[in-house]
C-alpha cells in the first residue's frame, strides 16, 4: 500500500524537545533518600528518589512537562492500545507487530482533540495519524550499589528493554501510525549504550527518537 506523503514536522516535535530539556533538569535537582532504602545486607536496594517510585512516575511527569510546554491535557493519552477500532482493513497499522509479534501499548500518544473528533475511524487507508508515540524506560542505578541483588541480568538486560522499545515504535513509524515517535529514557548511572546507539535508532528504525534524560552521574561519567 502506498504510504502517504510526507508532512511538514509535527507540532508536537517542540514541545516534545522542550519538555526533554524540562525533563533533565528536574531529575537532576531530586532530592534523594539517603540512607537509601534496603531489604538487608545483599538484598534487595530501594528507589534513589522518593519522586520516581516506578517507570509510571517518569511517564506522569514528562506528561506534566508537555502541557507546560504547551500540549493541552485532551491531547495527551496514557498507554493506548493500537486496536482495530483505530486502523483497520488495508491499513498497514492494522496488522502491525512488534518483533515480538505483540501488539503492545504505547506509554504516552498525542493527538489533537479536534483532529481525533474529524477522523473517520477505523482508519482503513492512509490518511489518519497519530502525531506522536513516546515510549518510556527507567534505568535505575540499583545495579551499581555495593551488596545489591542483581535481576535479570543488567545492564544487559535494561540496554535489550530499550532496543525492544526502540524496535515497538518502528514499527508504528514504518506502518503510518504515527506521524514522530520517541524512546525517552531515564537513566541514573552509565548503563552502557554505545555513544552513536541514538544516531543508529533514527537510521534503522524509520526516524524513532532516541532521548536521554541523564543524571548529573552519568553526564560526568561520559
């Protein structure tokens, strides 16, 4: 199927830009729990920050940050299901699957009230798109505390988290979706990703975003 024309840049990509900047500065200036919370000698280590309790709170506050930037609250959504009410027919986004062969929700969608109210739905043809889908990961630092119990295998597993993020939102770009997407990620201490993993993602995955909100830590580490 063809797919449709280029358009001109989303009017979410500012504001999106903006609220990454927000987003850095803000986890940057956290106070910390110090001592930090944990289980026992050799168990399990708490959060570092009393604001980001889970991954949720990253993805509630870069929400906040997105409508100070001037993204109204009725265009933001929270984990969207890209169902068959959406696209449907023909529509590449109708079959799309992630390399995983799910059809997974995406952490945050924008799209103007309007513009939704004026679609005609399923979308069974190009036309109708989203204007952005950001997908989010919290890379702790847990991992790097004296006597913490490890799971699953990080970095090396976080890194792959990211990568199958990054891969999800290719997807949607590649079958017309979403006109941008994101991958941001929050990450506390340097978990490895090679210096041009950003550069490579937009390449190789039809234009997904690659942002790092880094901690102080991280940007003295690199």
């Amino acid at each position: 199927m063809t797919q449709p024309a280029p358009k001109p840049a989303s009017w979410t990509e500012s504001a999106i830009e903006a609220a990454c900047r927000r987003a850095e500065a803000w986890y940057r200036e956290l106070p910390v729990f110090e001592p930090r919370p944990k289980a026992g000698a050799g168990a399990v280590i708490g959060r570092k920050h009393p604001a980001i309790l889970s991954e949720r709170d990253c993805v509630i506050n870069f929400a906040r940050f997105l409508h100070e930037e001037g993204v109204p609250w009725d265009a933001i959504h929270h984990e969207v299901s890209v169902s068959r009410w959406m696209f449907d027919g023909l529509h590449p986004a109708a079959t799309a699957m992630t390399p995983a062969q799910r059809r997974r929700r995406v952490d945050l969608v924008l799209v103007k009230h309007e513009d939704l109210l004026a679609a005609e739905l399923p979308a069974v043809a190009a036309g109708f798109q989203f204007d952005a889908f950001l997908e989010f990961g919290y890379l702790s630092d847990y991992w790097r505390v004296p006597g913490a119990r490890v799971f699953g295998g990080d970095p090396v597993k976080g890194r792959g988290k990211v990568e199958a993020d990054v891969a999800k939102i290719g997807v949607h770009l590649a079958s017309g979706a979403c006109r941008v997407g994101y991958v941001i990620v929050f990450e506390e201490c340097n978990w490895g990703f090679a210096q041009e993993f950003a550069a490579d993602a937009e390449t190789h995955h039809h234009g997904c975003r690659v942002r790092f909100i880094r901690s102080e830590l991280v940007a003295a580490d690199r």
